[in-house]
C-alpha cells in the first residue's frame, strides 16, 4: 500500500448515483439533495422505488418533477433489494457510478474527492473511504482529505482473507462505471453479502483507493445498540461470507497464482471468527438463540482441528470451563468493558486506515 498527497480534480467528470428506495420516501428528499449538491461535477440520480407501500414514488416522483437530473424507476411489485439495485445500476451513464441507500447520505464533497483519485489514477477501479453512522441527525462532517491509500488489488483481498472483515459501508463507495458494468451489478446469489463479493472483484481488476481524513457518507443505523445487534445472526453472516470467497476462488481463479493458499487462510479467518465471537457471546451471557452446534461444525468444517490445533484447543479451554460451571475468567462486567475497549480501537483503526482488525482472542 503507498500513501500518496492529493490532488485537484480536473474538469466536471459525469457521476450517475443510484437511489434504491423500499420505504423510505421521508428520507428521500434529504438524500437527493444531498447528491444534486455535490459540486465540481456533474451528478445525475436515479431513484429505483421497489412497489414501497409508504408512498416513496410520490415522493420520489415530486423530486423527479423539480429536478431534470432526477428520473424514477418505479416498480409495480416489489423485486428484492438486489433486482432493484441492477436496474439503477443497469441504466447508469455517467463515467463513475455510486449506489446510495435512500436513508444514508453524501458528505459535502465527497464525489469530488473520490473522483480526484480515479482521474489521477486511472488503474484503480474503486474508491472508498470512512462513512460515520448516525441515527437521526449525521455528525459535522470532515471535508478535508488528509491522503490518499492505494492497495495493490490482491494486496488488499489478502488483507480481507486475513482480517475476514469488510472495510467498506458501501455508500461512500465510486466506482468506474466501466467496471460496474462489466460486473453487471450486484450478484443475486449473495443477498446478505453481494457489496463484499463485489468489491473483492473490484480488486481483482485493479488496485483499489481510499480517502483519508474526510467522511465520505454518514450511513443510518435503525434502532438496536451494538450489543445487542453484536453477536446476532452469527451464523448466517459466516456462512455468507464463506460462500463469497468460494464463489471468487471458484470463478476468480485465474487472477489468483497462490489461490489455494489464499482460500485456506480465508478460511481459517472465517473459522476463528466464529470460535472467538461464540465464546464472547457466552461470557458476556449473551449467546441468545444463536445456533452455538452449527456454527462450531461451520468451523471445523472449514478448519479442522487438526489444522489448527492452537486454535481448537484455546477454544476447548474455554468450553470446558463453561461447562464445569466456573464461568469466564473475569467478571461479565469486566469482560463487557474489555469488549468496548476492543471495539472501539478497532473502529479508531478502521477510521484512520481503512481496514479493520480480526475479531479478538479466545
């Protein structure tokens, strides 16, 4: 990876920005005008409204009639969030393509900023950068990009298998409209994981970009804390992500020389990342319904103990405990507290480089 200054953009490059919609028509209004603000290019929005009950095509068709650089795809029934993403993305033109959810928003400057690096470089494909969440009102944004990181494209997948944690929000992301419509889109077999699929292909055609210092998007998040929302549906997100990487191996091969060991460590991220997040959830006492015996098979399956012991046996100390009823080896109290503190230097590391950290320890 290098670290590169900025630079200016030149001209008034063409960013087309695809709005899907399902019930969001009361935060439509603030998320167009937030892309038609945009400065220092040309912005073109397409809202994709999925049949949404609450009346989001009135909406969307009110925004469409004030703006000529506003159009609505309206459906009939509704077709899932990937169908719907596709057909935006299918009749995008402009030179560089963004797909932003209805509830999340664009920074001031923030197309302007990503496009500068994709001008100034014209082998990387993709561009992401830091996107706060926010609830109801995003936090004072920073507009300033410190620098710029560029990732040899399979540098930055052997940092995804090796830290088994997707960087990307996703509506911060730019993308050359070339490669989008090479990719044809988002991939329907993956409805939990088709943005990570997609931008792991991204980097297999290219190096891959971030913006440093600046927040690119605010992305909304509904509802529950981080504890609870931590440990649920564990199953199903490991057993997506997996099928992801299978899926790029499988089809990707020929862009991978070392791709068998590359599966291998992918595999063994995803395997110790449902080990050390079951044995969290269980001395934080906070395992609930998540199905403990098919996430364990799930990572012997994908690696078996006896290729990792160290793994397999930390993990067998734990669960005996567990078992014998002694409990963690320090208060929940304490366990909880040291769980924040992880987590929020994770998140600190994730704003200030672009990558996250692998889960913690057994």
């Amino acid at each position: 990876m290098i670290k590169l200054r900025p630079q200016p953009l030149r001209g008034r490059p063409t960013v087309s920005v695809v709005v899907p919609c399902y019930n969001y028509g009361r935060f439509l209004p603030d998320c167009v005008s937030g892309v038609l603000g945009q400065e220092e290019v040309e912005v073109d929005v397409v809202i994709v409204d999925d049949a949404s009950p609450d009346g989001s095509s009135v909406v969307a068709r009110r925004l469409a009639a004030a703006d000529q650089r506003v159009r609505l795809i309206a459906h009939e029934t509704n077709r899932g969030h990937i169908a719907t993403y596709n057909e935006g993305l299918a009749v995008a033109e402009g030179e560089f393509v963004v797909l932003l959810s209805a509830d999340d928003l664009l920074s001031p400057g923030s197309l302007a900023r990503s496009v500068a690096l994709l001008q100034a470089h014209p082998e990387v494909g993709m561009v992401y950068g830091f996107s706060p969440t926010f609830a109801d009102r995003p936090p004072t944004p920073r507009t300033t990009a410190r620098s710029w990181s560029i990732w040899p494209g399979l540098e930055w997948i052997e940092q995804m298998c090796r830290r088994m944690s997707n960087p990307v929000s996703t509506p911060e992301v730019v993308m050359r409209g070339s490669l989008m419509r090479e990719f044809v889109g988002y991939d329907k077999r993956l409805p939990h994981a088709a943005d990570l699929l997609l931008w792991l292909r991204a980097a297999t055609r290219g190096p891959i970009g971030r913006i440093n210092g600046a927040d690119q998007a605010f992305y909304r998040k509904h509802g529950a804390n981080m504890h609870v929302e931590m440990f649920a549906g564990v199953y199903t997100d490991i057993a997506e992500r997996r099928r992801t990487f299978d899926i790029l191996f499988d089809e990707d091969s020929a862009c991978f020389p070392d791709g068998h060991q590359l599966r291998e460590v992918a595999l063994r991220s995803l395997a110790r990342e449902a080990l050390v997040t079951m044995c969290q959830a269980e001395k934080l006492g906070q395992v609930g319904d998540e199905p403990h015996d098919k996430l364990v098979a799930l990572a012997a399956e994908m690696c078996p103990p006896e290729r990792d012991p160290r793994l397999w046996r930390a993990y067998e100390r734990t669960q005996t405990r567990s078992r014998s009823g002694r409990g963690p080896v320090v208060p929940r109290t304490v366990g909880r507290a040291m769980a924040d503190l992880g987590g929020r230097i994770r998140w600190r590391r994730w704003r200030r480089t672009g990558l996250m950290s692998a889960v913690g320890s057994l």
